[in-house]
C-alpha cells in the first residue's frame, strides 16, 4: 500500500451527499478491502456546500472536473439526461471511469454510452441505477452468467411501492404519501417518472438487457402508472386473495420478448405481495438455476451510495490489473447482442382483473360471460356485490392468461352492452409460477 484513487462526485444532492458520507464513515474498510487510499478530489455543485471537507475543491465547471488530472473515477449523480449526457461522454472521451446512478440516461443513452467507453478502453458502471442498493446488476450481470434467464419480475420503484403500502395498510391519500417519498429523498426530480411507471421503465429497460443480451430499448417498454388505481380495487382484489403491485415484466416468450411496466394482482402469499414500503424486489427464473429472489432499499441516499461505491471499488480492481478488462457493459459481449424483437402489446399474455358497473337486469352476467367465451378467455372466478344505492351492481371477473389483442375485443363488446354503464376497469394479474 498505497497509492491513492482519486475521486470526482458530480452532484451534492441526496445521493451525492450519501456517497460522501459513506467514504467518509467506512474509509478504513474500503481502504482494507482496495489496498488504496479512496480520496474525493472534486465536488461538481452549482452551490458551494460549507459543511463537506474543504479539501475537496467544489466548483460548478464539470468539463474542467472531467479532464483534471487528479480524477480516476467520476462520478455521475445529478440525474437528468442532458448535463449529465455531456459531462459523461466527455469524462468518457477524457478516459475516465464513469460510475453513474443514473437510469433515464442510460435507459435513452446506454447503448451509445457504453460503445463510447469501450471504443476508448473505460468502463461505465450502473448498479446504482437500478433497484437502488440491490446488486441486481452483478447479480444478473456475473453471478447469474451461467444460466439462460426466462423471467424476471420486480418491484423496482421505492416511491410507487412506498405510496400503494401506505394507501393500502393506512388508507393515506396519494398526494400526502408522495409529499412524503419526496421528502425522504426516495422521489425523482419529477415524481411523475415514479407515479406514472416511467422510473420502473427506465430500469426494466436496462435488466432485460443484461438478462437476454438485447440492446438497451427503453421506447419499446410497455409502461402504466399507478394513478388509475382505486380504493375499491385494491379492497376487492384483497377479497379475491389478491394484492395490487406495481411490477416490471421482462419475459422470454416464443416469438419475443414482453417489456412491461404495470399495476398487477399478485396473489397476496407471494412474496413480492408482501414486499412493502420503500424496498424493492426482483425475482428471477432462470435455468437452471431456478427461482431466485433479491430484496433490499430501493431507495435513498445510503442505499444508493452502497451501489455507487461498490462500483468505485470494482473498478479499482480494473485500475489495478496489469491487462484491464472487465465484465461487458450489458453483460453479453457486443457483437453477440440478440436482435430478438420486443413484442407490441397487442401480442402480451396476462391474466385479467375486470371490474364491470352495470344495470341490475336479467341476462347481463350472462352476455359477459358468453362474450368471454366467444373470445376464448377462460374465467378463474367472479364476484358480484349488492347493488349500489344508484342500482348499479359491481362484477368482479378474474382471467386465466389471455392474448391482449383478445382482450381488448372482449372489452369492447362487453362496453357495447346496453347494461354496463362504465368503462371497464381492467389490472392485469399475474400468478407468477
Ligand atoms: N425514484 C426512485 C425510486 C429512486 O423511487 O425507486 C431510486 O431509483
């Protein structure tokens, strides 16, 4: 021992602040783990912060922290896809080490990114950017490289799954409950990327591509929120044996592969159903491994800075081999990337939740039923409840697996009924063997 790593954070926010927090608390450790000295040369912050170590030299000119001489690694953590594109690429053309948390960027960016870094000899290293301190990235990236993956599930975003626990065991209002993940650190910048599937995009985008060897394809990710979600359905789904979560979906089918971010009934023993708060999630099933799950903080400034400076200290072992070299950014070797197709959504298969309001008349249930049937959908169950005080009566109907595209034709004729008064409530559900 010892030489030293210099190090360069851009961004003080949450995580920025938790990656200097971490350094500073675990120092020893990470010094015994390395056999180097980690030392954080530069801030990149608009704001001077007077309450860091004032050795580390804090300016706003991130080009310059890119190119100085004192900088092994940078340290991506503002977020947004447009500075940090530009600081980024250039650290990258700089032959910099890149460690980022940053999803949006790579989920729209990644594929060109990580041809830059490889095109000149550096690694950009993301396990921070999905699934906050799992390491799902390594998980699926390393220790998983033995097997073929055919599914994976998660939950993998804190603030969605943090706001349907506290609307679900506390009847809170969702605009408190993000009030809160906002104020707690576990929100986006623009919490509708949490609230309206978008985040969970981001991060599916970049699992399935480590788990099939596809390029990165954010756009073609099927993506709901969590906004449409009523009381009701979360109550009657319970009834049912049920629990709503929002879940991403990257599955191996026989003509594709289906992205999807949604809402989905899981049966309320899985144990994704009882994943709860801030944590997030994934399982995988892979062969032959089997099923295997990873549970852990989705969220949050120590959670985060976990998964960046892990990736700091791998990348140490990079800096220090006599030939560097190192797992390929998406896992699979670049000319061996699949162009497999992603399905259009049409072509997914899910069972269904349908909750139908509809006039107390003889032979409504029925039609509906008969309808199902014509399309070659197969019920699991029903439930029907008093009428409502305006006469109106609720369905409930629960779906084996269906095509979409037969769904959608079932749904239209059944709206077609003069009985049923609304739209047809539809959550996908999901049994997950
Ligand atoms: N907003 C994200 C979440 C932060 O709630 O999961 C971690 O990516």
């Amino acid at each position: 021992m010892n030489n030293t790593i210099n190090l360069a954070v851009l961004g003080l926010g949450t995580v920025g602040t938790g990656v200097l927090n971490l350094i500073k608390d675990n120092i020893n450790e990470l010094t015994r783990r390395s056999g180097h000295q980690l030392v954080v040369t530069h801030a990149g912050t608009r704001r001077h912060r007077n309450d860091i170590d004032p050795s580390i030299h804090q300016t706003a000119d991130l080009m310059a922290i890119t190119e100085a001489e004192d900088v092994d690694i940078v340290i991506e953590v503002i977020g947004g896809t447009d500075v940090a594109y530009e600081v980024i690429t250039h650290a990258i053309r700089h032959k910099k080490h890149v460690v980022t948390a940053n999803k949006a960027l790579l989920a729209k960016h990644g594929n060109e990114i990580f041809k830059l870094a490889e095109e000149h000899g550096v690694q950009v290293r993301y396990e921070a950017a999905v699934a906050g301190g799992i390491p799902i990235i390594k998980i699926v990236r390393e220790a998983l490289a033995a097997n073929k993956i055919d599914w994976l599930t998660g939950i993998i975003n804190g603030t969605g799954n943090f706001i349907m626990t506290e609307m679900q065991q506390k009847n809170r209002k969702f605009g408190e409950v993000l009030a809160e993940a906002q104020a707690l650190g576990y929100a986006e910048a623009d919490p509708t990327f949490d609230v309206e599937g978008i985040d969970a995009a981001h991060k599916l985008s970049l699992l399935a591509s480590i788990a099939f060897g596809i390029p990165v394809q954010f756009d073609k990710v099927y993506c709901e929120g969590i906004t449409k979600i009523s009381l009701q359905d979360v109550i009657y789904a319970k009834e049912l044996g049920y629990t709503i979560k929002h879940l991403g979906f990257a599955i191996r089918r026989e003509h594709g592969i289906e992205l999807r971010v949604h809402p989905a009934l899981i049966p309320s023993q899985a144990l994704l159903a009882n994943v709860n708060g801030v944590k997030n999630a994934v399982m995988i099933d892979a062969h032959p491994l089997g099923q295997s799950l990873y549970y852990g903080d989705g969220a949050g400034a120590g959670a985060t800075a976990s998964a960046v400076v892990a990736d700091v200290m791998d990348l140490i072992y990079v800096i220090d081999a006599a030939t560097p070299s190192d797992v390929p950014h998406l896992a699979f070797i670049p000319e061996e990337l699949s162009d497999i197709g992603i399905l259009p959504s049409d072509e997914m298969t899910s069972g269904f939740y349908l909750r139908l309001t509809v006039k107390d008349e003889v032979g409504v249930l029925a039609n509906t039923t008969r309808i199902l049937s014509d399309n070659g959908i197969n019920i699991d169950a029903i439930l029907q409840r008093d009428a409502h005080k305006s006469g109106l009566v609720p369905i409930i109907i629960l779906t084996l697996p269906v095509l979409e595209k037969q769904m959608n034709t079932a749904i239209s004729q059944i709206e077609a009924l003069g009985a049923v008064v609304e739209p047809v409530v539809r959550i996908r559900l999901e049994s997950l063997e």
